[in-house]
C-alpha cells in the first residue's frame, strides 16, 4: 500500500539546482545566452541593470509552480517572483 502524503500539492517546491538558460544578457560585447542552475540564473538577474532586468528571458529546464501556475519561462516581474523564493536573494554569487 502506498502512503499518502498532505499539504500543498498546487505550488509544489521549486528545484533551484535544475538547468535554467537566461537569455538576452550582457555577455562581453554581445548579448548570449547563460545555462545555468535555476538558482544561479535568478542570482544573476538580480545584479542586472534595469534595461537588461526588462529584456532578459529564464527558461528552466523543466516547467516550475509559482503560484498555482505552471510556467515554462520567465520574464521581468515572474523572474522577480522567483527571486522572492531565494532563501537568501541578497547574497550573489562572485
């Protein structure tokens, strides 16, 4: 027999450690695509400036739950929600 599991089955926890692209980011001389984890995307995002915060798009390897939704990319105030789940979106990586 299986064992049932309870709580908050619509917005599942997200997988910050699956690959994520962030795309239409400074990159040098031009604007690439960066693969990376979820959690390392989002990081990134935030250090961006606001031109490039608007233009960027996330694309997680696998569609996540935020807010009752599944969502298969990410752009301007959906990355910024995803921000707000970090457990820590002050601290960027280096």
């Amino acid at each position: 027999m299986a064992e049932a599991t309870w709580g908050d089955s619509a917005t599942p926890e997200i997988d910050w450690r699956m690959s994520a692209a962030l795309e239409n980011v400074p990159r040098g001389d031009d604007d690439l695509a960066e693969v990376t984890s979820l959690e390392g995307a989002v990081r990134v995002w935030l250090a961006l400036d606001p031109a490039h915060r608007e233009a960027a798009i996330l694309t997680p390897d696998r569609p996540v739950h935020v807010n009752g939704t599944l969502t298969t990319a990410f752009h301007g105030d959906a990355i910024a929600a995803l921000a707000d789940r970090l457990s820590d979106p002050g601290t960027l990586k280096g």
